[in-house]
C-alpha cells in the first residue's frame, strides 16, 4: 500500500514537472534547500536541544528563498545549457561533468557564501572573511562528491530528471554548506 501510494505521489509529480517546469523545480530546490538546512540545525547543530543554541527560523527561510528565487532557476538553466552544448556522444557526459565542476561549481559556491551572508545583513568585510575562511575548504569536498554525482547523472539520467536528481543528492551538500556557512556564528555564540 505504502508503494502504491510512493508511485501515485510520484507520477503526479512527474506530471507537474512536465507541465510547470521552471516553477516546480524552483520550488522543490527550495524545499529540499531549506530541508538540508533543517537537518544541519538539527541534526548536526543540535538547535534547540544543547549549548542553548535556538532553533533560527529565518535561516531556514533564507534558505527557503534562495532555492526558490536563484538555485532553481540557475540550475535549470544551467543544466539545460550543458544538455544543449554538449551532446550525448562518447565523450558527453565527461565534457559535462568537467564543464559543470570547473565553471559552475567554483563560481556557484562563491555565490552561495556571498548571497547568504547579504542576506543576513554581513558586511563586504565579514563576508571576505568568510569566504577567506571556508571557500576552498568547501571547493576541496565539493570535488569529493560531486564528480562521481554528475556523471552518474549525466550518463544514466533522462535530461527532463537531472535537476531533480541534483536536488535529492543536494539535500546531504545543503546540510553541510548550512553548516559551514553558519558554523562561524555558532562557534561566537559558544564562546560568549
């Protein structure tokens, strides 16, 4: 019954998608961001559990807006772009996941660190700390995951699904970019 119930859900997704493709994965890249950053206050922060540490509403909403306002419809662009310059032949998906780690990941990670911390109202000087601080830290993991990730997804994925598949793998990759990118506050919070 719970199968079932998993494969009706999902069609109907599915038939969202095809029909509202920009608004739905926008909104579903935004849930799945604010999901990553749900779990990282959670789960790995422990917020509202230890150090009296309160669970930040408006973190989770930043996330939230970010996914859906910027990510998803820079994903969906992107994506689209490598589909189109880059075509399925033997050596595609290589192309792919070479073009996606050396132009989009460096440059889409510098905006993350930027975009979030203006979002909280950091100065240029805090946010060039930041970025001083954790960007090729988070550069040196993104290159651990995401190679292995994109080709898989290149190479097995239907186009019309790849975004969706960089969601769900995003869900862990948004736990840990919640975490590094909030871990400077939490660790002054600490120390006060």
């Amino acid at each position: 019954m719970c199968a079932f119930s998993f494969v009706r859900a999902w069609r109907a997704y599915i038939s969202v998608v095809d029909k509202q493709k920009l608004s739905t994965m926008a909104c579903t890249t935004g849930a799945l961001m604010c999901a990553g950053d749900i779990i990282s206050q959670v789960a790995i922060e422990k917020r509202g559990f230890n150090r009296g540490l309160k669970y930040d509403v408006s973190r989770s909403l930043r996330f939230l807006g970010f996914g859906i306002v910027l990510v998803g419809p820079i994903y969906r662009t992107w994506y689209r772009m490598l589909d189109n310059t880059f075509k399925m032949t033997k050596f595609g998906s290589l192309k792919m996941v070479f073009f996606d780690q050396c132009v989009f990941a460096p440059s889409f990670i510098l905006f993350f660190f930027i975009a979030m911390a203006a979002m909280k109202g950091e100065s240029m000087r805090e946010i060039q700390e930041r970025i001083n601080k954790d960007y090729l830290a988070v550069m040196y993991t993104n290159y651990q995951v995401w190679p292995l990730v994109q080709a898989c997804n290149f190479t097995f994925v239907p186009v019309h699904h790849r975004v969706l598949v960089i969601n769900l793998a995003s869900v862990g990759w948004n736990t840990y970019l919640a975490w590094k990118s909030e871990r400077q506050l939490i660790d002054k919070d600490v120390s006060r």
